[in-house]
C-alpha cells in the first residue's frame, strides 16, 4: 500500500525476489502503480489499497503519514484477517519546517503504529523499516557490511517472527541485529526518531547511514 | 546544577580532574549536596542553583525535567551572562507507565533546551549528553573502545567549540564522534529520542550501551 519511494523500493525488491506484488494506492488505475507496474513483469499488479489488501499474504504499509489512518480504514476488516501487516509509515509533520514534527494526535501518548493496529483490530501490525532512508531497507548491506540495528514492535509474536525471517530472507537483515522492542506501544519510540533521524541526515547531507547499539 | 546521579557523576568527574565545583540546588545546604561536597575534598562545594551560576564557568543543567525551568528561572540573569550552559535535561514524563511520555508542552513543537534558552537569554545553550546513561556520559570508553556517538546543538557556534573540547578533553569523547546537529531546535530531535533510548533499554536489560552512526 503506497505508491511513493518506499512502496516503490519494496515492491520492487520482492518481484526480483520472485514474489507477485499488488501495489495499491486510493484508486485503482493510479498512475504511479501503472506506471511500476509496466516496468515490472506479469508479477507486478495494481489496485486499490482495498483490493491490495485482500491479494496480499503479507501487507507493507508505505504510506504518507498524513494519509496513513484514512487508507487503512478504507480496507474492509475482512480481507484482513489475522494476517500481518508491516508498518513503515511515520507521523511527520513538515508544515512547520525544519526539522519535521509529529503529525497532532499521533505522538507521545500514542503512535500511527498503535492507531493502525486499532483500526485494522483484525490483523497483526508490526511496526519496522520505519527508522531508515528506502534505499537502505532491501539492502542493508550497502552501509558498515549491513551491521546495523532495525527495531521492531508489535503485539503478536508469530508476526514479528514472520516479520524477522523476511527482513533477514528477502532483504539480508543480519538475525542478530533485529531488536525486538515488545509491544506496539513502543512505536512511539520509533516513530519519534524519525525527526532526530532527519536532523542527523541534514548535518550529514546524506541519507544513506544507519545507527548500531554498541556495547 | 543537579543532584542526582547525572549532577554527581558530573561533578565527581570534574573534581577528579582537578577542578572545584559547586553542586546547586532548590535551597543551599541541600542533604544530597552536603553528602557529595563531604566525600570530595575541598574544591567541591554547595550553594543554591542561583550560587552555583555566579560560580561557575561552565554550567551543567542535570537537573530533572519537570523542574528544570523553575530551576533557571531561579537564576539571576546577570550570573549567566555570555556563559555556556551545557544543558543535559530531559523532559520524561513517567506518570503514564512506560515508555514514557514527552511532559506536555515540551515536545514537538519545542523542546527544553529552547525553552531553557529562552529563560536563560543572555547565556548560550548547549544541549549535549542527554542520550545515554550518566556513567557513560564521563566514561564513553566503557563501550565500543569509546567509539559512539554523542550529538551536539546550540545556536552559539563559540559555545559549541568549548563543549566539544571540554567533552574530549575532560572525559575522553573523540572529537570525531561529536556530531553536531545545528541550532538549539535540534534538542527536540534529541530529546525525543530519549523515550525510544528507554524502550532499547528495557529491551536489552541493560543502560550501558549507545549508538554509532554508521554509513
């Protein structure tokens, strides 16, 4: 679900993968998902965020903060049941200027990972991806011979589980650098890094970095 | 200004290199205080936050969050003038369990270090050393062979070259691992990190570690 560089880079690394990907955005027929799909083989497939939803085994969630909450309710609950849902999506607020804040009411005492997992009540959201530039996602490796950390949060643990063996299976995430953080809750935390994470990027002036907990 | 275990570590270290602190709190005679300057010979003394401002050089803000402003605006202004403030506050608000929370109106938006250099506005804040554990903060050598990141703000680019000398010269930082984010609006992005420093914490049931930044 989504259509910008995020949804674009995942979508794209899982059909070299070999795996049928749905890109899904508002409406069907979205002029960017057509357009990656046309460059992407009989694999790739577009539609609604509905219709994504329904085909999908797992679901990522590339999204536009913003419009994250007003996407999610546009799935019918029954398309996804119990399955897992990667949330990448982060709450900023760049109305303001430099650095970005979080978007009212999705900060501090929650987070657009708990709402998410509210709205779709059904599914099993598991927050990850979220704390890097795009690029870095499906190729950790371009940075310190991939030796840095991810976080994840979430409140089932079959799905973080399922999470972990695809970041390390499809996109070469080393196992042991996978730092499960509990429960949902903890998206507050992760999605709170992202301004921190865009003021370390400007004073570097460049996104390809990544942080690793030493010891 | 501060006596809890950051204003002790703080103020521990720089007695052992030879320099005379004062410790400042709410009321001189503090108990905790008193108990600190007894253990550490006659170049460490007490006074009240407004005592320890007219004596110091450089300021140390290891104050809890919640009393932070109350605490400098107890200081005369004219005590402060062209000083550098090295501030190490954070604005946690733990009454909601944990993670915690951001205390209300000091996030997002703004941050403590901006409010305390708002209140504070004849001297130069500095916000530093508010992202890892107080034993750390003097000894980074204790993780990684000392080769972590400290981050660094302030709107006074004279003040921010004293803080990093002091940083390296007095506890050992390599002046390479100082990364310096800007101006003092960069302290929400550090202080925001700091509920998401808890939740690793938690995660690995141990404060001593830190991050690199990795590329």
């Amino acid at each position: 679900l989504g259509t910008g560089s995020v949804g674009q880079t995942i979508a794209t690394a899982l059909i070299k993968n070999g795996h049928e990907v749905m890109m899904g955005s508002r409406s069907a027929r979205n002029e960017k998902a057509l357009a990656w799909t046309g460059k992407n083989g009989n694999k790739a497939s577009e539609g609604s965020f509905d219709d994504a939803a329904a085909f999908g085994e797992i679901l990522f969630l590339c999204l536009n903060g913003s419009g994250a909450l007003d996407a999610v309710r546009s799935i019918n609950k029954k398309n996804v049941n119990g399955k897992t849902v990667l949330d990448l999506t982060n709450p900023l607020d760049f109305s303001k200027g430099m650095p970005p804040g979080i978007l009212e009411g999705l900060g501090n005492t929650t987070s657009l990972g708990e709402e998410i997992q509210k709205v779709l009540s059904s599914a099993h959201v598991v927050k990850a991806l979220n704390t890097l530039t795009a690029q870095l996602m499906v190729a950790p490796k371009l940075v310190n011979g991939g030796d840095h950390n991810l976080f994840i949060c979430g409140n089932d643990a079959d799905a973080k589980k399922q999470v972990k063996e695809l970041l390390a299976r499809e996109f070469g995430w080393m196992p042991e650098n996978l730092i499960d953080l509990g429960g949902i809750q903890n998206a507050r935390g992760t999605e709170a890094y992202v301004p921190f994470w865009v003021s370390i990027m400007q004073a570097r002036g460049n996104p390809l970095f990544n942080v690793k907990i030493v010891q």
